[in-house]
C-alpha cells in the first residue's frame, strides 16, 4: 500500500543507494508547510527488491540487444549493394576514380595538391603542394631562416590569398591575441559539465555552444562569417585543451589548472603554455609545433572535412553548424587519427623486435603487419602511403629534418634512426608482399605522432591539434563556397532497387515463412 512520509523521514530513513530507485515510484510532491518547507512525497512501494529489479534491468538489455542484432541483421541484408553495379553505372565510389584521383566536383583558388602521378606518358615526379600558388617548401624556408612561427601568416595567405606585409601580419596577430578569450563562465559551465572522453566531441560540443554566445550566428555576410572564423581559429587551442584539463580531472583524478592565453604568444607557443603545467618550452618545441600547424592546414578543397565543410556551407547553414560538421568528419579514424595508429604500430613493433637496427628483424614484423599476423592484424604499415601523393609526401618530407633535430634535443634519436629504417624498409617489402612496386612512402602521419610524443602532448590531443590546424582551411573554403556558389551541392545517386508492390499490414509475413 501506498503511504506518507516527510521529506525528512523520507532522506533519513531510505539507504542513500536507494533514493535514486525510490524517486522512480513517486506518485506526487505536495508542499505541507511552506515556512519548514516539510514535504508529503506519496510512495507506491517503499521496499524494493534490488536483486529483482537488477534482474528486470538485465532482461531488459538481453531483449534490446537481441533487437538490435535482429534489426541490424536486416538492415546489412537490405542495403548491400553487389560492386559489380558500381562498375555497371560507372560509379566512382569514394568520388575517385580507379586510379585514385579525386572526381572533379569544384574550382578553387586556395590550394593545390600534386600527386606526382605518371601520366600521358609523363614520368612518375615528385608530390608538391601548394598554399595559393606557393609553394609549401618555399613557405617554410621563409619563415624557418628568419626564425619566425609560420602558422598566422599561412592563416592569413589561405584566409585573404596573398602574403601580408610586416604591418598587415601584425595587426592580424593582434586580431587573433584579442580573440583568444572565452566567453564569461563558458569553462566552468561548458567545458567542466560532462567533460568526455573524446576530445573532438568536446571540441564539436563547445563549437555548436558558442552558437548561443552570437547574436548574429545565422548570418552568413562574408564579413560576419570571416568574424566567426577568426574567434574560432583563436579559440580552438583553449577548447581543445581546456576540454582534455577537464577530462583528466574529472576521470583520472590529476590535478585541474587552467592558463590563460597570452595574446603575445604564437598559436603554437600557446598551445604549450596553456597544456604545460609549467607553461616552459623550447624553442624548437614551439618551432616544430607550429611547422605541424603549417603543413596540416590546408590540403586541397576534396579532402572528407573540407569537402563536408563546403557541402554544409553550401545549404546556407551557419559557420558554427558547418564547423562542426567538418569536426565529426576529422574525427573518423580514416581521415584524422590515423597518427594514433602509427604510435601504437611502432610500441608495439618496439616490444616485439629486440635489435631496432637489425634491419631483418624489423623486416621481418613489416612483413608479419602485412600478413596480418602483428599489431591489429589490419595488413597495413600504417603512414605509409597516401590516398593522393605517390612518390613521396612533400609535408613529410619537410617534417623530417626538423623531426631528427627534435629527437636529438629529446633524448630519442634511436628512435627517429627506427622510424627512418621502417620508412626505407616499407616501400620493398611491400612490393615483395602485395606485388605494388612503386607509388609507396612515409606520408606527414609517419612522424606527427612520434613528434607529439615527444612534446609530451597527450593522445587525446593528437587529432585536435590536427583540427587546430585546419580550421584555418575550413575558413578559407567556407569563404570561398559562399562568395562563388549560390547553388546546394547536391550529387547524384543511381537508384538499383527493384520495384516491388505494397504489401497491407495484415498480409505480411516474416523473410523465410
């Protein structure tokens, strides 16, 4: 029977585990005495049996994961599609065709990615890659022989298409210092509530938030978007770091604090003040980190979270919306993590292998990771080889050189000289193995991870560095889709279902009876 109790009995007397069960019975709160605020709460059954009620719980879950089982089990049979139509309809899936180049689907004037592709009889030549028709080798050298940080003025050239005068890259510096500052209590209400556990989440999260903090969010005039791109390009370091602060507190216990950015600083040199409990770094840390936000910014308008950025841009919708967006594509680990992948491959090739220079051994685990017998059994030498460049990687291999110094300055040059054997040793064996004798090499995702290891940067933070990067591409193409296109992107796909007749409710039966 149901009885009466006061909200005092009512805390006293149940076991605290068991409010929780309680609340779930309640049939009505009604205010008895407003002064001691003595509430009457009605309970249909005040002793529970917890042991029952787990029981019901586990039927529960056994019944919806049978459900799912089933209903997965139809949907895989319903919407497998035979490889042959694709030839049939002459599909390029993946929108490549079956040498691997990108289906033309748009202009652009913000990059340039060359494969290195033989072709038209044309021998096989380097992969090169382009910033507004410049190209990234020469970048670099500029900025790198007047010891300067290059990500804000490549920002500015992928952002404006031209390079900035001394004056011009200072004030848009200052922009981007002034921009570096979160809105009142949006770490203590955002980033610290329900911290996760995948630091891209926390990224797409806090972005789609800052929504609300806009009062002009929707609209879409290039001058109010390109606001909207710079605050964010400023804000991504604090959100993706403040976001992995959160996390390690809330779940792993360690210690909360949180710098505040410091306006004179570069995106790199922030990064590691605001993630580093002693806010200390090198110079060469700051140097190579920011080398990494250079060469990770832009790479070509067909990439998956560029492409998603300017598919999303193209609706009309706001920049925090296709941010975003594109923020779910980077995460796939087909697209943005795969240097997660080349850390693990390499501890583990670490444990396995007992000589780091006895070229045999390692090749022999190359050739086990091929076989699919190490690692993840995958059959891929993860950073090897590219969806694009074929000869070589040309970010790769400009992040080699400063990769050996780091490792030098670190403490890890062994390593680098491992790293560096297993990139000589992987084009042969695999062409020994799956018969594929050219068009193989280290791509950037080779070292990144071995170099953020070395910055101590945690590997939550791997491809949210990768995002702070390439925002600044993002921007670039959402400007560019908005000042060109007034049309939706909207391709085709061919329909290869059967037609079939409608079937009443009363007159269906089950597949097989």
């Amino acid at each position: 029977m149901a009885r009466t109790v006061t909200c005092r009995e009512f805390t006293e007397k149940i076991n605290p585990e068991e409010i929780m069960v309680e609340m779930n019975i309640i049939e009505e709160v009604v205010v008895v005495d407003k002064d001691k605020m003595d509430v009457e709460i009605s309970i249909d059954a005040m002793i529970i049996d917890d042991k029952n009620s787990e029981k019901t719980q586990e039927e529960a879950e056994k019944k919806k994961a049978f459900e799912m089982e089933k209903w997965s089990a139809l949907s895989i049979r319903h919407n497998q599609i035979d490889p042959e139509l694709f030839v049939k309809y002459k599909v390029n899936r993946g929108l490549r065709d079956v040498q691997g180049n990108g289906v033309l689907t748009g202009l652009t004037e913000i990059s340039e990615v060359l494969s290195g592709r033989a072709k038209d009889g044309e021998p096989e030549g380097h992969g090169r890659l382009f910033y507004r028709g410049i190209e990234i080798n020469d970048l670099v050298d500029g900025f790198v022989s007047e010891r300067r940080f290059g990500f804000e003025e490549v920002t500015y050239l992928l952002l404006f298409g031209e390079l900035p005068t001394q004056e011009e890259l200072e004030e848009f510096k200052n922009r981007l210092g002034q921009n570096r500052t979160l809105p009142i209590s949006f770490v203590r209400d955002i980033i610290m509530k329900a911290p996760s556990d995948d630091m891209m989440n926390t990224l797409a999260r806090s972005v789609l938030t800052l929504y609300s903090y806009d009062k002009n969010a929707n609209n879409t005039s290039i001058p109010n978007v390109l606001r909207q791109c710079l605050e964010l390009i400023a804000l991504f370091p604090l959100l993706a770091v403040y976001g992995y602060q959160a996390y390690t507190h809330f779940h792993d216990g360690k210690s909360l604090f949180i710098h505040s950015p410091k306006p004179e600083l570069s995106t790199a040199e922030n990064i590691l003040h605001i993630l580093r409990p002693s806010s200390e770094y090198t110079f060469l840390e700051a140097q190579l980190l920011d080398l990494t936000l250079v060469l990770h910014a832009e790479h070509g308008g067909g990439n998956n979270s560029t492409f998603t950025c300017r598919v999303v841009s193209s609706s009309g919708t706001d920049t925090y919306s296709a941010i975003a967006a594109a923020l779910g594509s980077l995460k796939g680990p087909k697209h943005g993590g795969a240097n997660i992948k080349v850390v693990q491959m390499f501890d583990d090739l670490k444990k396995n292998v007992g000589d780091w220079k006895n070229e045999e051994e390692v090749g022999n685990y190359l050739r086990a990771l091929l076989n699919k017998e190490a690692f993840d059994k995958a059959g891929l030498i993860y950073g090897i080889g590219h969806a694009v460049y074929s000869k070589n990687d040309p970010r790769a291999d400009i992040f080699k050189k400063f990769v050996r110094e780091l490792s030098k300055e670190k403490g890890c040059y062994e390593e680098f000289l491992l790293y560096d054997l297993v990139e000589k040793l992987s084009p042969i064996i695999i062409g020994q193995e799956k018969r594929i004798y050219k068009g193989v090499s280290a791509n950037i995702d080779f070292y990144s991870g071995f170099v953020y290891n070395m910055l101590g940067l945690p590997a939550e933070l791997y491809t949210p560095i990768f995002a702070i990067s390439r925002i600044s591409g993002w921007s670039a193409h959402r400007l560019e889709e908005l000042i060109n296109s007034g049309k939706i992107i909207r391709p085709a796909y061919k329909e290869v279902c059967a037609r079939r007749p409608y079937v009443p409710l009363d007159q269906r039966t089950p597949p097989g009876e």
